[in-house]
C-alpha cells in the first residue's frame, strides 16, 4: 500500500511539475510584428522558365 501512494505521489508531483513549466516557457501567442517582415512578395521573385514534360 506504501509503494502505490508513493508512486501517486510521484505521478502528481510530475504532473504539477508539467502544467508549471508549460506556463513558464514563455511560449505565447504574439502578434505578428509587420515591421519586421520583409515587404516582397514571392510573385515579385518569381522566374519564368520552360515547362518540360
């Protein structure tokens, strides 16, 4: 009976330790900063070039 509430207890104690870390790892949804983003499209880069079949 020791051993199962140990390992409960170890079980919740990962558990906590889990949800604690996901809300520390500083993973958040951000909005995009458009400032940053190259202003080019890929239509802007494209090449044109013979289609072989």
């Amino acid at each position: 009976m020791f051993i199962i509430i140990l390992l409960a207890a170890l079980a919740l104690s990962g558990l906590v330790a889990t949800f604690v870390e996901l809300r520390r790892d500083g993973f958040r949804p951000v909005a995009t900063d458009w400032t940053r983003v190259a202003e080019r499209d890929s239509i802007q880069n494209a090449e044109s070039a013979p289609i072989y079949r």
